[in-house]
C-alpha cells in the first residue's frame, strides 16, 4: 500500500518506519527543511532502541521517504495518516490546530478517495471536527453540498499506544489496535495494513470514532491513576514504616490488578501522560463532568516530582546552599532522550532556587537539557565523572547502567556516602554492607551514620 503520514515527530517517524517495515511505500512530510534532509541523509532526529535498523533498512531499499512537499506525500497514497502534535493549549486543554490544519491543506489537494487517519492523541469530537474541515475545504468540482463526505474522504481515529523505549516491538507486535469508523470501506483498507502486525491473534478493535478517542485518553489516564496510586501507598509505607516493595509484590500478584506500573517513584512524566490525563480533565469539565479521581492524580503527581527534595531538605537541614550534587538520569524514563515533563528538571529548578551546585549525566538526554536549561548546571559525560566532590548522588531515571555500579569508586569520589534514589534501584541490605546513608521511596532510610 502507499501511505502518507504527516509529521515526523516521536509517533510520526515510528509509524512510518514500521509501515515501511511490512512492504509498504512510506513517505514522510515535514515541514522543518533542515529535520527532512537530516533524515534524508540517513540521521534519526530522536532515540528510540531498534529504530534506527529499520529506518535505514528501509531508506535503503526505498521504501520509506521524506519530503517537504505536501502535493507529493499524498498523490497516489490510500491513508494518510496525522501525526501531529497536539500540546496544551492556554487552559492546558489539546491544542487541535496543528491536526485541523493539516487536515485543511489535504482537503485542498484531493482528488481521489483517501482514508486520513487521525495517529495524534486528540480529544472525543475531533474526528466530527476533522469532518468538517474536509466538507468545507474539498474542491467544488469533486464535492458538492448534499454529496456522500465518504465517497471521497474517511475520517478514522487510530490511537497510538507506543512506549517510548520499547515503541518499536510496541508498533510490530501490538497488544491491541484500535480503529475509530463506521465506514465498512475504511474499515477493509485499515484491516489490510494492519493484518501483518497481528498473526499471532491479539486483535483489531473496530468501534465508533469518539469511543476510540476515548479509549486513548482512558488508558494513558488509569496507567497514571496506578502510578499516583502507588506513589500514595510508598508514603504511606514511609509514615507506618512498611515496605513499599513488599506491598507491591502483594497486590501485583492479583492478576485483577497486575504488576506493571506498581512501582513507585518520583512521578511521571514524558509526552502523554501529564498531557492527556490533563486534558481528559478539562474535556470532561466542558460537559459539566468533574473528573475527581484525575484531578486527585495530577495533584499527586505534581507533590511526588519534589519528595526527594524535601528529603534532601531534611537531612541537610534546609541549607542546600553551596551543597553540590550529582545527578544520574534525567529523560522522563529510560532508553530515551525525551525530557518533558521529567521529574528530574522540577528537581534540578527546585535545588537551584535552593542555591545547590548539580552536576548531571544521563546516557541520551544532554543535549535536550542543555537547550532547554543552558548552562545553569554541570554536564558531565561520564557516569562517574560526575560524582567528583559531590556531597550526594540523585537517582532520578532507572537507566540499566545504573543499577550495578562500582560501589567503591562511587565512595571514592562523593565527599561522603550519601545516595537519594527515587527510582529505588538498590537492595537495601546492599547499601547497609556498602555503608551508604540511603534514601529511597516507599522503604526505610538506610542510615550507616547514625
């Protein structure tokens, strides 16, 4: 088949390599010059593991392209798909404006059927909003009033459920795929791109298109409620002095719960869930629906993204001032570049107000910190480099080198044993052998000082 997808963001390029993937012709629009020819030329703009095998497996043998040119992209293609990005508008609600004005240059260009996918996470409506954009932007002399809007467009909502780090196998072997239409046409042509990604059985989830918008919004809301649940029962261990990885072994092996997003931390962050969980909020506040339950996740979420801090406060007694500490991590995750909305940044503003030195390292994401926060801190780019003089390390993103690191050259190099580990990597009768002070989430502080 040839596909168009629209914007070569984080979900824009992922989708197009995997299409690419299956022997689809994938051509690629951007309208930043300078990111088309970069990936022209073979450079991936992001990081994500596997991908760039894929990418350039697939330039190579010409199936995946990019272009700037609009006209190009979608002369020929059967779907096209939009994956644009949808930010906080003002009130924090999704900004439709990039989707809607895609969708208004395709409607300018058509003159055959095409399926226009909607990939970007958008709120319930936009696909009658989408709709209405094509009814009144199609050429007269193919669409008239009173005509059939489907002989010649469908609107279908796809949401894309990838995790970053793991969206590739994500992509390719998908636990669901859900497609929001009513149109038995679309619904042929979406069964046959996506049948490939599905012969081990999991399903295609056909439904109308404001359930499938929906669905989105629902998943990406209840894995954040399981986040800030957890983070609530991780303090609570720490005031009735239980053990938060107990607990969390306890209720995960309910297979009506389940394990995954148990465990606890310094909050969450990325690009979907502060954003859609805040937007499903405000959505549901414009049909006088008040969201409690989302509104009691973002508040503990916003407080859990400080509580290292306010450990870090405690031991130092307040006077942070002239303290320097060393940062390992700072992506929202790990096996990624990705740094919005990361704990780590409220961490680092918070300890510079606080008049602290940091010093950070992080595998993939220096570059995305430099730009956004410039030279306020120390970047080092060495795991260990970073430590040198440090009078604590800051655990803030649970990358895999850092879980079994050189314990003695860590001693060696902070002025004292101090570690505050929001991701909890290590055992805490580990840190008692090493004789660490150690402060974690949800369990006992490790206390070889006192």
């Amino acid at each position: 088949m040839k596909i168009a997808v629209i914007g070569t963001g984080y979900v824009g390029l992922v989708t197009g390599t995997c299409l690419a993937e299956t022997g689809n012709n994938v051509i690629c629009v951007d309208i930043n010059e300078d990111k088309v020819t970069m990936m022209k030329s073979g450079q991936l703009p992001i990081y994500e593991p596997g991908l760039d095998v894929l990418f350039h497996r697939n330039i190579d043998q010409g199936r995946l392209k990019f272009t700037n040119n609009l006209a190009e992209a979608i002369s020929g293609a059967q779907i096209i798909f939009l994956a644009l990005p949808t930010p906080p508008g003002g009130d924090g609600s999704a900004d439709l404006s990039y989707v809607l004005g895609a969708a208004r240059d395709i409607a300018l260009l058509i003159q055959d059927y095409k399926v226009i996918v909607t990939k970007s996470t958008v709120p319930v409506g936009t696909a009658d909003k989408v709709k209405d954009v094509f009814k009144a932007n199609l050429s007269k002399d193919i669409f008239t009033e009173g005509q059939n809007l489907g002989d010649w467009v469908d609107i279908v909502s796809n949401p894309e459920f990838l995790r970053e780090g793991v969206a590739v196998e994500d992509f390719m072997k998908p636990d669901r795929i859900v497609i929001g239409t009513l149109s038995e046409r679309a619904k042929r042509l979406m069964t046959e791109l996506y049948t490939p990604y599905v012969r081990q059985g999991n399903p295609i989830i056909y439904m109308d298109e404001r359930s499938s918008e929906l669905t989105k919004y629902a998943a990406n809301s209840f894995l954040a409620t399981k986040i800030s649940f957890m983070n609530e029962i991780a303090n609570l261990c720490e005031v009735v002095g239980a053990d938060v990885d107990a607990v969390r072994r306890g209720i995960g092996s309910d297979e009506r719960i389940g394990k995954r997003f148990l465990f606890p931390g310094i909050g969450y962050g990325g690009s979907c869930f502060p954003k859609d969980v805040q937007a499903l909020a405000l959505s549901s506040l414009q049909v006088n629906y008040d969201f409690r339950i989302l509104n009691s996740v973002m508040e503990v979420n916003d407080l859990q993204k400080l509580v290292l801090v306010e450990k870090i406060k405690k031991y130092y007694n307040n006077n942070l001032k002239g303290k320097k500490f060393a940062i390992w991590g700072v992506a929202f995750k790990p096996e990624t570049d990705d740094i919005r909305e990361a704990p780590s940044l409220y961490i680092i503003d918070e300890l510079l107000k606080q008049e602290a030195l940091i010093s950070v390292f992080d595998p993939e994401a220096m570059e995305n910190v430099k730009r956004q926060i410039g030279d306020s801190i120390i970047y080092e780019s060495d795991q260990y480099a970073v430590l040198e003089n440090a009078d604590a390390l800051i655990i803030a993103t649970e990358w895999s080198l850092f879980r079994n690191p050189d314990f003695e050259k860590v001693k060696g190099l902070l002025k004292s044993k101090v570690i505050f580990d929001g991701r909890n990597l290590y055992d805490l009768q580990k840190m008692i052998e090493e004789g660490f002070y150690y402060n974690s989430i949800g369990r006992k502080i490790i206390d070889n000082e006192s």
